[in-house]
C-alpha cells in the first residue's frame, strides 16, 4: 500500500480523536495488526480499506481526491 494512503488513515483516524485500539475493535483485529496496516507495514484487502474509511466516516472518493491534492500541492 501506498505510504501516503497508509498516512492519511493515520491522520483521519487522529482527526476523529479514535484511538487504534478503538478502530480495531470496530475492525474486528488487534490494535498492534492495525497499527502495522497505518505504519504500511502490512497490506491490506480493499473490502478491509472499504470498512476503515467506514469506521472514519469517509468515502473512498473524498479519500483519494484528497489524497491527490496533497500530492500536488507539494510539488
């Protein structure tokens, strides 16, 4: 996975104030496998990518439209 796919889980899930402890549970995983899927060092399905955004209240196009904006602004 993308690192800055896996970063901005990681800052969505901060900007809602959830703990990795909280996600995973709602995930269904250990906190230490969740946290390996923000730091990239695990892959993860798209139906796990799909629930993530779910639990953070995003949808998959906002995800990546930001993403992609990200990107571009520090070029």
């Amino acid at each position: 996975m993308d690192k800055k796919i896996n970063e901005k889980i990681r800052l969505l899930r901060l900007k809602k104030n959830y703990s990795q402890n909280y996600v995973a549970s709602q995930l269904e995983l250990s906190q230490s496998y969740y946290g390996r899927i923000e730091t990239g060092k695990r892959t993860i399905s798209l139906d796990l990518f799909m629930k993530i955004l779910s639990i953070l209240d995003v949808d998959h196009i906002t995800f990546f439209n930001d993403v992609n904006l990200n990107q571009s602004s520090q070029k």
